[in-house]
C-alpha cells in the first residue's frame, strides 16, 4: 500500500526518501562555563555538542542506543477534532525510538494528516510547512527495519509505518509517515474474498478480531504495527470524514501538534 502525497513539499521529501539516509539526536546541552578570575585574559572556549544523526547502514544501531535512552510508550497527538492518545509497542523498539525521536526533536511539528480515508485509514507525518522542512533540511533520508510481528495485526486503532511496494524487499519502513488503520468488521465470506484478492491467509486466531472489531488483514505481514489507539477513536473517524478533494487529501488541513505522556 503505497500512499502517493500530491503536494510539491511532500514530493520532495518522498523523493530524498530514495537517495540519502539519516536522522537526528541531540545531546542534552550541559553548562559547562567555568567560573574565571577578572585578571584571566582568555576565557574557556565552550564548544557546542555535534548533534548526530544516523548514518547509512547504521540506523539500527542508532534508534537501539536511542531508545535506550528514551523509553516513552505513551503519546498524545492533539488536532482540532480532538486527541488521540497512542500507545507505542516495546517489542517494536525501532520504530518506537524513531517516532519519539521525531516527536522530542521537532520533526513532526505542524505536520498533517494529508490522505483520509473513510473505513480505511488516516495517514500523517509529512507536510508542507516551510517551519517543518527546515527542522528536516539537515536530517537525511532513511528506511527503518522491518519489525512485522504476527503479535501485532492491523486491527481497528493499530498504528503502523508506510512504506514503498519498489524495490524494497525486505520491507523497511518509510522515514515520517505513519498511519492509523478504521477498518469495518467482516463477514466470513469478506474475509474469504480479501484472501482470494490478496493471495494470503488470515490466521485462525485473527479471525474474530476481524469479524469483530475490524481493521485491514491484507496489510498483515507488510506493513509494521508499532503502536495503538487508547483513547480517541471517534476523534481518527471524525479526521477520515473531513471533505477532501480527488487525492483524499482533506480540504482544510488537519494539523497535528503532540505531547508526551509516558
């Protein structure tokens, strides 16, 4: 399921997808200024912390160590419909670190939902505001591991990374844009004609979630879940119901602004 976003801005971002590879942490700034004598001639020079970014082939490696240092599981994206309190999976730890590391240094500031669909899914984390292509000019593009785990299906209020169906087979994921899947429940035969559409089989024991809940089995084993809707489902229905235009891309944007909970 590839998500194609229509502005110049999103283009552009989608573009270095394909040709460069990093992201960002900051060190925390220490005060380090020494205290010196009037008589000193020369004061210390105080030298401001490199920040880093994950260099290519080493992401891995980066989002561990950051995630060890930054073990927050639990988000509150707030819009004008309304919050959505998410829930960040710890067996998914890559893609944790990267969502919170987007969140902690900015990267998602006035970012939008920029592709709703009604039943489906609403799709986030990119924009075309100048503020947030400036916080990103610096950090390059990259892919994240997959970490598709049968543990984690896409059941109504799974959140999930987008990613490209070109020349990506083993199934990393997308740098920013994520989504969060509505989904109906389905019938038996539904199930039976999304697996003869889709080539696949749905596992007996995610077969009721399906014909309860709902959710979208055919992303299953492609797309990785990281995450989950706690609290604001009506408030991801009242974003996928917003007037869009040809792209389903929402007439009047739904900014997305965020807090950390836990």
């Amino acid at each position: 399921m590839t998500y194609v976003v229509r502005r110049t801005g999103i283009l552009f971002i989608i573009v270095s997808l394909l040709l460069i590879g990093c992201n960002s942490d900051r060190d925390e700034k220490s005060d380090n200024t020494e205290i010196v004598s009037e008589k000193s001639v020369a004061k210390p020079s105080i030298q401001e912390p490199k920040i880093q970014w994950p260099q290519p082939g080493k992401v891995k490696e980066f989002f561990t160590q950051y995630g060890q240092e930054n073990q927050e599981t639990k988000v509150k994206l707030k819009t004008r419909l309304g919050d959505i309190v998410i829930e960040l999976f710890e067996d998914t730890p890559l893609h944790r670190a990267n969502f919170i590391h987007h969140i902690k240094r900015g990267l998602y500031y006035k970012t939008i939902f920029y592709r709703v669909v009604p039943g489906f899914m609403i799709q986030g984390g990119n924009s075309d505001n100048d503020a947030t292509l400036e916080k990103r000019e610096n950090v390059g593009a990259y892919y994240i591991p997959s970490e598709v785990s049968p543990k984690h299906i896409h059941e109504r209020g799974a959140v999930a990374m987008a990613m490209s169906y070109v020349n990506n087979p083993e199934m990393k994921s997308a740098q920013y844009s994520f989504y969060i899947v509505i989904g109906t429940p389905f019938t038996e035969k539904g199930l039976k004609a999304t697996e003869d559409e889709y080539g696949m089989k749905v596992p007996q024991e995610n077969r009721e979630v399906y014909m309860t809940i709902g959710g979208s089995p055919h992303l299953d084993g492609k797309h990785t879940v990281f995450g989950r809707v706690l609290e604001g489902m009506d408030v991801v229905e009242a974003i996928a119901a917003e007037k869009r235009d040809s792209g389903d891309w929402p007439v009047n944007d739904v900014v997305i602004e965020y807090e950390i909970l836990d």
